[in-house]
C-alpha cells in the first residue's frame, strides 16, 4: 500500500489583470514646411511649400536637345492653334465678329447712352504712317547659353534659347490635360518624363529641396475638375515612386479654389491659358453634372486680338505668333490694351517696346478703336476665335474600370442591383420553388429583369460623352458649336439638382486663372449672366455676385493658396496616400482615399 499522506494543497487561480490597449499613435503634427503644394497648367507651373505666401510661378516648358543633326524642330504652339487649320475659319471669324459689334452696340454705358463705334479706316490710316523709333543698339537680353550643349534646359531659359540652335519644345500640358498626341515627344511616357525633369528641376533650383530627401516631403497636387483616370494614375506614380514623395493627395482645382477665397459654396469659374472650366462646388465637394470644360482660354483672346490688329494696319509688321518671342509680345499688348469696359470708347494712342535678344529695342505707336474690347468680347461668341473639332467641349466620362480596381463604381452598381431584386423573405414559396426548378421561362425572366435594372441603374447616371454637356442639358445646342461663357455658366448651374443649390451658386460667381484678367470682366459678366438667368430666379435671387478677386489675392493664385489651406486642415490628413500603400495596394487606395467621388 501507498502510504497515507497529507492531501496537498490546491493552489488557487491567480486572477487575471486585464491589460489596457496601448494607446493609439498620437497623428503626425502637421509640418507645413515639409508639404509642397504643386499646381500645373497648360503655361505656367505654381508650386512652393504649404508655409509659403507665394507659389513659385516658372513657364511649364522644356526644350531638349535633338539626338542627331539636320532634324527638324518640334515645337508646341503658344498661341496658335491647330483647330483653326479649316476652310471656314475667317468666315467663323467675320461671322462672330458682326454678332460682337451689335453685343457692344446693344449694351449702353454707365452713363445710360449708347456706345458709338469706332471706324476701323479711322485708326488704320494713322497705323500706316506710324514709323519705329530706334531707342538702343541693344535691348539687354540675351539668348539662353546653350555652348555645354545641355540635354535639357526648362522653364523661363528654354522660352529664351535661339530658334538656330537644336532643340525641340514641349508644353506638357495642352488645353488643361495632358498634352498626348501624334508628334514627336507626344506619348505619354514621353510627357511624363518631361514632367518628371520640369518638376524635379523646380524642386532643386527654386525651393532647394534635392530629390533624395523628397522621402521626407509631401506632396499636394491640384487636378482638373474633369480628369482622365489614366492619367491620374501616372501623375500619382510619378510623385509617389520615381520623385519619391513620402505621401502624396489629389484634390480637384474648383475645391481648391473656394478654400483659397473662402468660400463654403460657389459656381467656379476657372479662366486659363488654353482652357476654361466650370464647376458648382457646394460643402467642399464638386457636383459632378455641373463640370464642363472649354477649350478656349487667354491665348485664344491673345490671337483674336492680333488679328483684329492685322485689320488696323498692325505697324510692327513682322509679328509672327509662330515665334516665342512674338507670341510673349502678343500676350503682353492684350494684358495692356484689351478690357471689357464700355465707358472706354473713341480711338486711343498707345504705345509698346519690341525688345529681343541682341537687337535694338524699338518703339512703336499705335492707335485703336474698339479692338480692345472686341477681343475679350469674344469669350462670350467663341465663334470668333476660329475652333473647329471633335474635342472641345469635355464633361467627366465615367469609370471604364481597371484591372487593379475591380471592386469600382461599376462593379458596385451591379451588385447593388442584384441585390435589389433578390426575392424578399416571406414572399410566395411557390415562386421561389418555381424559379429553382428552372420551369417555363422564369430565369430568363429573371435575367432579363437583373439586366433591365442594371439598365435602368445606368440611365440614371449616363456616361458623359465628349460634346455632351450633362443629362440635363440640352446637348443639341451645342453639337455644332461653342457656347459662350455666360452661356456655359448657366447651363453649368442649371444641373444642380435642387433649386436651393441653384439659387446659391447664381448668388456666388468665383472667377479664377488669368485669362480674363482684365479691366472690367467682373461687371461685363456680371450683366450677361444677369440678362441670361431664368426669370424665376431673378426674383429669388438676392443678389448676383461675380468675384474676380478675393481677399486681395491674384486670381491666378487662389487655386494654389486653396491647396496649401486644405492640406493643412486635421480632417484632410486621412487622405494622405503613403508611397508604401500605393505601391501594395495602387488603385484602390485611391479611390478609398481621395477626396471625391472617384
């Protein structure tokens, strides 16, 4: 037998001390030196530090050096354009040109009279006697020095490298997108390459900040309100894995743009160099049936201008827009001759310099008459400027989808409606039994009801064409030609969806970008969009409101201001997207994070 011992004790159960959580990382303080705020367009690139007042502004240019010799030189036009390359185009112009006459006409002054017109033999018979005054032996600009032969030169030095030496020029950016084409330097890797050397040049030379430590930096990049999916992809992966950016958002210009005023809601207004686009931004958000893109801007006053001075006996007779120098020049006289105010009438004596590299500055005189209100005029009768094409009028196209997206709006919508026409429980057994036994035609039926909601889903939001406006504008009008400003203004607001929203953006008109940046615009536009508006707004409406300028800010930087605001705000820091989550996750993490609707 086992001998008998003392039954041993049971030890008790220790109790178990509940852990707290470990606290959650305190989020990152906001370092607005170590943001940078990039905002493109078709002529100038902005970008500076969100602690910055000021952007830095260069010319969004480069020019690369041909690879052999005897090649031919590639160049982005400034001015011209290739859609007035038609038969119809000076008639289009005469055309528009009569309608502008009786505009102007019809429109009286602050004084309540009529403005009398200014015969054009009246001004072009003192132009052919003007003579240029030689003021110098030498206008003190000099060609870029391009004897190190450089791979490239970019911004302000490539507008000033001689047309002898052999380099081409690319704009990157055309019409306020990507400048994809046919020619030389016009696919789009070759764009995003000269992209990648403009951008990481900027960096380095104006904000002294060189590309290996960008993993330090963040990125703010502005987008058009209308952006091609594809593109926003590339410019991503460009900030995110070549620059190296370590984080990096996309917010939409007109969004920028209220914060930069101040404003909760607006119908944007955003006037470029080669575009114009319209958006209703209501709560920080874009009303996508409201977005319609122009493609006429700044340059194409600049060019209706040279050619209403070509019938006045335009005494600098050498002008040629297909030269940078001239093109530069032209743009120069319509921001110092051209306005939108009817007081001003009769002919006015004007004078300009010619200054270009190695030459004498010449002085010339001239006198207009009513060219300098012609030419901003025609921003309401685009007919003027000459356009003729398939793509100049753009609404935002829908999701074509993408294979590293798949759950997208498009796979939503079609879960969404076999969703909705899943037999409810409760309902007749018969008929579920029915439909499973697979008798008579019912699962046919069935798919035939799936597809035609499906169907019905899609009518609902159709896919926006090119040179379709919105679902509820009447696209008809507009098959054949361009709508004016104030007439895109409001059909824009006119696809709001409720009449409360309608009435707040007839009441705040926000107008951005230098196009227009002229004497007079806000109350010229003021007035057509006054004459244009329904009649039931007009007595709803409190008052119609155009803002030009803001805060005392340049228009031409409130897009940007509104960046460096927004990226700033404790509710936009769960929209950074991290360059380690771009490249694990891509597409998805954009559309999860971006600040609309993607």
């Amino acid at each position: 037998m086992a001998p008998v011992g003392p039954t041993p004790k049971k030890e008790k159960p220790r109790p178990v001390v509940q852990q707290p959580p470990p606290p959650e990382p305190a989020p990152e303080p906001i370092q607005t030196t170590a943001i940078v705020v990039i905002h493109p367009g078709s002529a100038y690139l902005r970008l500076g530090r969100a602690s910055d007042t000021v952007p830095v502004v260069i010319p969004h240019i480069i020019a690369r050096r041909h690879k052999a010799t005897g090649q031919h030189v590639q160049e982005d036009y400034t001015i011209l354009r290739y859609e007035t390359n038609h038969m119809a185009c000076e008639r289009n112009m005469e055309d528009g040109l009569r309608k502008i006459e009786q505009a102007i006409w019809g429109r009286v002054t602050s004084a309540g009279q009529r403005r009398l017109p200014t015969p054009p033999e009246q001004v072009s018979a003192y132009n052919a006697t003007v003579i240029p005054q030689r003021l110098d032996d030498n206008s003190g600009l000099k060609w870029t020095n391009t004897q190190q032969t450089p791979e490239y030169v970019v911004g302000e030095e490539a507008l000033y490298i001689s047309p002898d030496d052999c380099y081409n020029f690319h704009r990157p950016y055309r019409c306020g997108m990507l400048n994809v084409h046919q020619g030389i330097g016009g696919s789009l890797t070759a764009v995003m390459e000269d992209l990648y050397v403009i951008w990481s040049t900027a960096l380095e030379k104006h904000l002294e900040i060189p590309v290996k430590d960008l993993r330090h930096y963040r990125a703010v990049l502005l987008i058009p309100d209308i952006y091609h999916r594809p593109h926003i992809k590339e410019l991503l992966s460009l900030l995110l894995n070549r620059l190296g950016f370590g984080a990096a958002i996309v917010i939409q210009e007109s969004v920028c743009a209220t914060f930069g005023s101040g404003l909760q809601s607006a119908c944007v207004v955003d006037i470029g160099d080669q575009k114009t686009s319209i958006s209703c931004v209501e709560d920080g958000l874009s009303h996508r049936n409201t977005r319609i893109r122009l493609s006429y801007g700044g340059s194409d006053i600049s060019r209706c201008f040279a050619w209403l001075l070509s019938r006045v006996y335009f005494p600098y007779k050498e002008c040629d827009l297909a030269g940078r120098m001239d093109a530069i020049l032209m743009q120069e006289l319509k921001e110092s001759f051209c306005h939108l105010d009817q007081d001003i009438c009769g002919a006015q004596l004007h004078e300009f310099h010619i200054r270009q590299p190695h030459k004498p500055t010449v002085l010339y005189q001239i006198k207009l008459g009513d060219e300098g209100l012609q030419a901003p005029v025609a921003i309401f009768y685009p007919q003027t400027f000459g356009l003729a094409g398939k793509f100049l009028i753009h609404t935002q196209q829908r999701n074509q989808g993408n294979p590293e997206d798949p759950h997208d709006e498009t796979y939503l919508l079609q879960t969404q409606s076999r969703e909705t026409n899943k037999p409810k429980a409760g309902a007749n057994t018969d008929n579920a039994n029915q439909n499973q036994d697979g008798g008579g035609g019912n699962t046919d039926d069935k798919s035939k009801t799936t597809d035609k909601l499906t169907d019905d889903k899609e009518t609902e939001e159709p896919e926006p064409q090119l040179l379709s406006m919105s679902r509820r504008m009447d696209t008809a009008d507009f098959q054949d030609r361009l709508p004016g400003l104030d007439e895109a203004i409001l059909h824009s607001i006119s696809c709001c969806s409720s009449d409360e929203t309608k009435k707040k953006m007839y009441s705040t008109i926000l107008v951005v970008g230098g196009g227009l940046l002229l004497q007079g615009a806000q109350e010229t536009l003021q007035y057509r969009i006054l004459t244009g508006m329904p009649q039931q707004f007009r007595t709803q409406v409190d008052a119609v409101e155009v803002m030009c300028k803001t805060k005392d800010l340049d228009p031409r930087l409130t897009c940007w201001k509104g960046g460096a605001v927004l990226c700033c705000l404790d509710t936009s820091q769960e929209l950074w997207i991290r360059q380690r989550e771009w490249r694990q996750y891509g597409l998805k993490v954009l559309r999860e994070r971006s600040p609309f609707v993607w």
